[in-house]
C-alpha cells in the first residue's frame, strides 16, 4: 500500500497515473489513501480526492470500490463537515447519469434495449451460447453490450447511496432526493423489478430505524420536516407503482404511508389524503373489491367538499355520480356464506385491516372497528349527502334499482339511463389530485346489479317463467351470462330458482323440506299443537319427577364448569408445555449454532493453513523447477559452444546433479569471459592502428578543401553585397518621391491638426469645468451633511449623557435611601434590645426579691401543717388607673411596676401565698404566658388580672 506524507501527493500522483493512461494503478492509490488510519482528519483536499476518486469509479465502472471509498469518507467528514459528502454524493450521482444517457445516444438506443429482466443478475451461459447462435444484429448486440453495462452501474450507484444515507438526519434530504431519482428511474424504463427491489429497500429502512432507536444521528419522525420527507417518498412510491401497473406494491405502499403515520400519530395533510384515496380506489378497482373501491370514493368525495375551495359544481356532481355508482356496483349479498369458521376469521380480519386503511385512523382500536357492507354503505350516501349532489339520471338509477318495484320493466328503464350515464365522464380541472372520471366503467357492473335486482323481483311474484320471456326482459345480456350470474346468487343464497333445460322453464322458489319458506313450517305445527294439548288437557304435576329433574340439571351444571376448568387446566398445561419445548428448542437451536460457529471457524482456520502451506511448497517447488531449467540452458549453451569448437561435453547430463551443472556453467561462462576479452583487446588495437592510417592519409586532402571553401564564400560574399547596394538605392530614391508627393498635403494637415486639437482641447476645458463644478457640490453637500450629522450626534450623546446623569442620581438617591433605612433600623433595633434587656434585668430582680421574701415567711412560719387558704376569699389589689388603660393600649412593664410601686400593699394584709413551689412555677408559667399574649379587646379581664397579679408579688 503506498503511503503519502501529505494528502495533495496522492492527489498529485493519480493524476500523473492518469495522464499515462494508468486509472487502475491511480484508482488503487486514492482508495488506500481514503482507507488509511493515518488520514482520518478531513481537510479541502480530501474533498478534492473525492471528486477524482469517484470519477475513476464511474469511468471503469467499478461499484463496490465507490460504495467503499464513501463510506470512509461519511466517516471522515460525518462530524466535521456533512455537506462535502452531500456534494461528492450528487458528483457521484450526476456522472453516473450522464454515462448512461450518453451510452444510451451514442447507441442510438431507445428504451426497448433495456429488455433484460433483471439489471442484479449476471448473465447466464446459455444466454451467451444463445446471443451467439442465434440471428441478433450486430447493431442490436452492440446497442446490449453497450447500454446495459451503463445502466446496471446506474441502478447500483442508486442503492449504494441510498444505502449510505440511510438513518441519517444530516442527510434526509438528500435520501429522498435519490429515491425520487431512482423512482423516476424505474418508471421512465418500465424496471418493475428494480422497482420492487427498491420499495423493499426503502421499507427495510424504516423498519431498521424503528429497531435501533440508540443510534446516533438517527432521524426524528415526529420533527415536520423529516416526516414531510418520509412521507413524500412513500407517496412519489405510490404514484409510480400505479402508473407501472404494480398493483400488489401499490397496496403495500398504501400500508407503508398508514404505518408510517400511525408511528406518529399524526393524521397528513388533505392534499395528500387526496392523492392516497384516489391511489386507493384504483387499487381496490383493479382487485375487484367494489365495496372497499365505493368507500375509498366516499372518503375522496368528502375530503374535496370539505377542503378543495375551487371545486367547481359540475366536478362535485362528477365526483358524487362516481361514489354512487360504485356504491351501486357492490354485489347485493355476501360472498361468505357458507364458508368455514376459519374462512370466515380471516376475511373478518382483513375487513377489519381494510377498514383501518380507509378510515386512516392512527389509534385504531378493537372496540372502535366499524364493519363494512353495503347497507352501511348506502346509509352513509344519504346521511351525507351525497345524493343531493350527483346528476339526476344517476338518482333516478339509485330509485330504480334500490326501491322501485318493477319486474318487468327493470331492464328496459336501467338500460336507458346506463345510456346516457356511459357518456358522463372526463378530467376534473379543479381536483388535480383525482384522476380522469369516466362513469362508464361502472356500466357493466350495473347491469349485473340490474339482472339480480330483475330475478330478485320477478321471483316474489312468478313461480314459473320461461326461459325466453326471461332473455326478452333482460335485453343487456345473453342467457348463457344471466344463468352464470343467476348461479353465482344462488350458490350466496341471495336466489332460490331452479333451471329446466328440458322444460324451458326457470322454477322460482324451491317447495322441498330444505326451503327457507318450509324449513321450520313442521316445528312451528308441532309446537301450535303442543300448546293447544297443554289448553285442553292440563298436564299433571309430578313432584318427584320435576325434583329429580332439578337436581339432574344441577349436576349437569356442576359437571359441565368442571369440564370447563378441567379444559382450561389442561390448556394452561399445554401452552405451559409448548413454551418449555419452543424454549428448549430455541436453547438447542442456540447451541447448535454456536457449535456450528465454532466448527467453521476451526474449519477455516485449517484450510487457511493448508492453504499457506501449499501456497509455500509451490514457491519452493517453482524456484526450485526454475534454477534447474536455467541451469539445463546454460548446459545446453555450453555443450553447443562445444560441438561448434569441435569439442565433446565431459558429461552427460542425466548423470550429473543441479550444483554439478550450476558449477560447470559458471566456469564455463569464466573461461569464455577470458576468452571475449582477449578477442576485445586484439580488436581493439587493430582499430586503433586502422584508424591512425586513415587520418594520416586524409590531412593534406582536407585541408585542400577548406582552401577552396573559401575562395568560392568570398567571392559569394561579394556578390550579394553588390545587390543589397543596388537594392538601398533603389529604395532611397522611392521614398525621396513619395516624399515630394505628401509634400504637398503638409500644410493642409497642420490646419485640419490644429482645428481638431483646438475643438478636443475645449471639450476637455468644458468638461473639466463641469467636473470640478460638480465636485465642489459634492463636497458642499457632504459638508452639510457632516455638519448636520455631528449636530445630531451632540444632541443623542448629550441627551444620553443627560440620562445617564440622572439615573446615576436616581441611583445614589435610593442608595442613600436605603442606607438611612438600613440606619434608622438599626437604631431601633438596638433601642429595642436595650429596653429588652433592662426588661429582662426588672424581672430578674423581681424575682430575687420575691425569692428573698418567700424564704423569710418559710422561716417565720412555725405551724407543722398547711393552711389552705381559699382562692376566692383572697384580696385583690386594685391597680392604679395608670396600670389599667381602658384604652387597651400597651404599657410597659417597668412602667406598670413604677405605677404598681406607688401604692404598695401592706403586708399585714396579704395573706400568705401558697408554699407549694410546683404551684407557684406553674402560675409563673401561666402568667408568662398571659404576658406574652397581646391584649386584646381594650384590655379584658385576663389581662387585668395578670397586670394585678404582678404588681400584689
């Protein structure tokens, strides 16, 4: 692998590759550059290499080399620079597309030479043993081996980018650039199964995105761009596979959008509602499901009433004659009868999964399915609508057919108005979206509708008919078309009739045991005379029989829930069975494929040894095979030098052995070296001595001649001096005549100059004044216009220099502001913290006093037991006025005590307070409670009596 110091000399050195013709050698050299650990960092260069490396790819078609070189290089710029991969890509893309169209002109080749059915596969032995023995032209063949190629290395250039933009958010655009492209691709040359290939790509995709939802870079389907962008693609999708006839993917396409837009729960836009149910309806159309068909045109016709504003009258009554009309096509009965069970499952879930896709509900659920029929169907015309708009022949057909009863003049009336309905039709120019209308395409569903709605009413009233009168009545279809369709309601029990051949006659109605109208006749008659035996003679009770019959009907209840649970038991068993064997197989499936893993590997790796192993013997083999020939040539050599000297060999050559040979051929080729350059040596002196020889005899003729090479130049000499004088003269004598000759005109030219100086001069004066002139108001202008704008520039700095003078002022105002609140706050925090304290000081000495004064009375009081003194009976002190404002007012307590002080209490008449001390804490408490209480209510008795209190202490 060559290596490169710096990315420019491995662009440098392709190119020089290049230019001798070598792409091979040069297309190596970029692609171990790009695959190089070493050149990871991206630079324009890289960008650079690129562009020349996929131009290499594309001129010798190498595929797998491209896709390999993009997709190091997605991981060089991935992080650092997106948009140079988007641009290598489109390069890639665009000269692919060109080699193509240009193959496809110079071919003079059309879209037929694409006639291959597969551009994946490669070509078969006996297509080419095929090509060769049959007739083809040569133009044909040249055109094949010529387009193809192109286009296979197009359709690969279309997957290896779709498959390296995929899952990338950076690149979303870009993606759904190139499915489009190669959408368009497969439609312009009819490629269905490239086209296939592409849809399951496209969807392996979306489902490895929904799957690794950890990736880095990975798209967000709920951001309106990138959803915009899926859904495009899936609808362009759409819209090709319907116009290749792909009818299959078309459906697909149509489940890809719904899954789409149920992963996001988001419903899309009307303009592509429009577009998914006009795709729907001709899918449905072309499968021959009517019903699903007349719900899709239902859902189109309400989307373009609701949302299409230029819809025009005559579109919406086309579009409404369409629903109707495909309403009308739905076969009157129901194709599942007599199916089985399972039959009958699986058309209800496909119903159920239709329905979904015609209602496009994103959050479908079970209990919310509608099922679909064609009563429904009908109702839903008339409750929306839609009756009202369509043409009055299509109403008039609607009546008819639906709740006219007319036998006999069914036909004739339907086939009238199937007249006029079958020229209705044409393009819609105001619902682009929706394609041509042509009513005419229901026409023979509806006389289908018309001969079973005939058979339906003719059977209520005839019994018998004939088989002719029933060809007369039915005039749209031969007998051998009304009978098959006359079975096909039968086999569907929408008919009872039956066909006699031999009578000409059709029987209508079947009289047998097995008849609708005589099925039950018998259980009803029996069960009348039940009860007309029960009326007349009246049954008589049996006590023990019914009792026995109860208890009967007790145990057959009980027995048939023990076989219920006994079944569910077993189920649970079974299904507990199958998941142990499903686990254990997968277990055994694990291992298998572990042990098979492990085997190949070994396998492998001993035939990659033995491979070596044989690969290193060859060489040996090969060198050693090749000395012993180079060694027989030297021999061979030798022994013919030797037979040509007259000499024998001195050995032969089967008896000796390869160093034998090898060292008689190196003293042979020693002694004929000696031998050549003793030969060299006497050649060269007799040269030598030849060569004197010669020079010596050559001097005096050479020097003969050069004497006589100088006579003969000087003489030449002389003569053409001789004519270069003539010649001068001559000249001289033409140019002294011209010169008498414009003489003449010599002052007519000095007036004509000085004229055309003069009027140039006063141009540039004139034109030189009128510049100055205009650059001086320029100036002025610009003067004023500097003066004006500095004036406006004072004011806005002063005004803004004004500003922000008062705001600093505004600033230093509330500054200030704040700090002399912050001040005045302290101040009276600290006065409060004084008064606090000395508070607290009052109290302290309060209660040392009082401390004090209760031990002296314990000390004075000699009675052993305890006076209980009554509550009641205790004096009250009357606190000054002073200590009691009425007003509710708050006094402190300092000043209630100075209050209380001047007018003490004697102690002689207090009586003695209570010496139990847990009392006296807790009527310490209660009033320290009280006295942290604000007062309330201009001062109520608690707090006078807590202020009392205080000052009797």
């Amino acid at each position: 692998m060559a290596t490169f110091a710096r990315p420019e000399n491995a662009l440098k050195r392709a190119e020089e590759l290049i230019n001798v013709e070598q792409k091979q050698e040069a297309l190596e050299a970029l692609h171990s550059f790009i695959t190089s650990r070493r050149y990871r960092a991206w630079t324009r260069t890289h960008e650079k290499i690129m562009f020349k490396y996929v131009e290499l790819c594309v001129d010798m078609r190498r595929g797998r080399h491209a896709k390999d070189g993009l997709i190091q290089y997605r991981g060089i710029c991935q992080h650092v620079n997106i948009s140079s991969l988007e641009e290598v890509i489109k390069h890639f893309m665009q000269l692919a597309t060109e080699k193509a169209e240009n193959a496809r002109n110079q071919g003079q080749a059309s879209e037929e030479a694409l006639d291959i059915d597969d551009l994946e596969a490669d070509k078969r032995p006996e297509d080419l043993m095929l090509s060769y023995v049959s007739g083809e032209k040569g133009k044909d063949r040249s055109d094949r081996e010529l387009v193809t190629p192109w286009f296979k290395f197009l359709w690969e250039t279309y997957r290896t980018v779709l498959d390296i933009l995929r899952n990338n958010s950076r690149l979303e655009a870009l993606y759904a650039m190139t499915a489009h492209r190669a959408f368009q691709f497969c439609k312009q040359y009819k490629r269905t199964t490239e086209f296939r290939r592409l849809c399951e790509i496209i969807r392996n995709h979306l489902a490895n995105l929904n799957k690794y939802r950890d990736q880095r870079d990975r798209p967000d389907l709920t951001a309106p761009e990138s959803l915009q962008l899926y859904l495009d693609t899936r609808f362009e999708q759409l819209k090709v596979a319907t116009e290749l006839e792909l009818w299959q993917e078309a459906f697909r396409s149509i489940e890809d959008i719904h899954g789409l837009m149920t992963m996001v729960k988001k419903t899309p836009k009307p303009s592509l509602m429009v577009v998914y149910y006009s795709k729907l309806s001709e899918i449905f159309w072309m499968s021959n499901n009517h019903l699903y068909h007349a719900y899709a045109w239902l859902k189109l016709f309400s989307l373009q009433k609701s949302f299409n504003k230029n819809l025009t009258q005559k579109d919406l009554q086309l579009i409404a004659s369409s629903v109707v009309l495909a309403a009308l096509s739905v076969p009157p009965y129901d194709r599942s009868y007599g199916a089985s069970h399972l039959e009958l499952e699986n058309e209800k879930e496909r119903s159920f999964r239709v329905a979904n896709l015609i209602a496009f509900d994103v959050e479908s659920k079970p209990e919310n399915r509608e099922v679909l029929s064609r009563s429904s169907l009908l109702l839903d015309l008339v409750a929306k609508g839609v009756m009202n708009c369509v043409t009055q022949e299509v109403k008039d057909l609607f009546h008819i057919l639906e709740h006219e009863f007319l036998p006999l003049d069914l036909a004739l009336q339907v086939q009238s108005l199937l007249t006029k309905i079958s020229k209705l039709g044409g393009k819609l120019a105001s619902a682009s979206s929706v394609p041509e209308v042509q009513l005419s395409q229901y026409v023979p569903s509806l006389e289908k509708l018309a001969a079973l709605r005939l058979l339906q009413r003719v059977s209520q009233v005839y019994q018998t008919m004939s088989i002719d009168n029933l060809s007369k009545i039915i005039p749209f279809f031969d007998f051998p078309i009304v009978e098959k369709i006359s079975v096909d309601a039968v086999k569907n029990n929408f008919l009872t009739m039956k066909l006699d051949y031999r009578q000409g006659a059709i029987f209508f109605g079947n009289k047998s045991l097995e008849s609708e109208g005589l099925r039950d006749h018998l259980s009803v008659f029996a069960e009348s005379l039940s009860k007309s035996r029960a009326m007349i003679y009246h049954p008589v009770k049996r006590i023990s029989k019914l009792g026995q019959i109860s208890d009967l009907m007790e145990v057959v209840e009980k027995e048939h829930k023990r076989l219920l649970a006994r079944k569910s038991i077993i189920e649970k068993r079974k299904e507990e069975q199958e998941r142990h064997l499903l686990e254990m197989e997968r277990e055994e499936e694990a291992k298998r494929l572990k042990l098979q893993k492990i085997t190949e590997e070994a396998e492998q790796k001993r035939l990659a040894s033995e491979f070596q192993q044989m690969k290193n013997q060859r060489i040996l083999r090969e060198i050693e095979e090749r000395e012993l020939e180079e060694a027989q040539a030297l021999l061979q050599e030798a022994e013919k030098r030797s037979k040509k000297k007259g000499k024998k060999p001195v050995l032969e050559g089967e008896k000796i052995t390869k160093q034998t040979l090898i060292d008689m051929a190196a003293s042979e080729q020693h002694r004929e070296k000696l031998e050549m350059e003793k030969k060299l040596k006497k050649l060269s002196k007799t040269m030598d001595y030849l060569e004197r020889a010669k020079r010596e005899e050559a001097a005096p003729l050479i020097d003969a001649a050069f004497q006589q090479r100088l006579a003969e130049e000087e003489a030449l000499h002389k003569i053409e001096q001789q004519r270069e004088i003539d010649v001068s003269r001559r000249r001289h004598a033409g140019d002294l005549e011209e010169k008498r000759r414009l003489g003449k005109m010599l002052e007519h030219k000095s007036s004509f100059q000085e004229k055309v100086l003069n009027r140039r001069r006063s141009e540039y004066d004139r034109h030189r004044q009128e510049r100055e002139q205009s650059i001086n108001n320029i100036i002025l202008t610009r003067k004023e216009e500097r003066v004006a704008k500095r004036k406006i520039i004072y004011f806005l700095r002063t005004e803004e220099e004004r500003q922000k003078r008062l705001h600093e002022e505004e600033e230093a105002r509330k500054l200030e502001e704040m700090e002399k609140r912050k001040k005045e706050e302290a101040e009276r925090k600290a006065k409060l913290d004084e008064i606090a304290e000395k508070q607290r000081q009052r109290e302290r000495e309060l209660e040392e006093k009082e401390r004090q004064w209760r031990e002296e009375v314990l000390g004075k009081s000699a009675v052993p037991t305890r006076t209980t003194v009554d509550p009641a009976a205790r004096p009250v002190a009357v606190p000054p006025a002073a200590a009691a404002p009425s007003t509710g007012k708050y006094v402190p307590k300092f000043k209630r005590m100075a209050a209380e002080g001047a007018a003490p209490v004697p102690p002689a008449q207090t009586p003695p307070p209570e010496t139990d001390k847990w009392s006296r804490t807790d009527d310490r408490g209660e009033r320290w409670r009280d006295d942290r209480r604000p007062p309330f209510g201009g001062g109520g008795p608690r707090s006078t009596s807590t202020w009392q209190s205080s000052g009797a202490r």
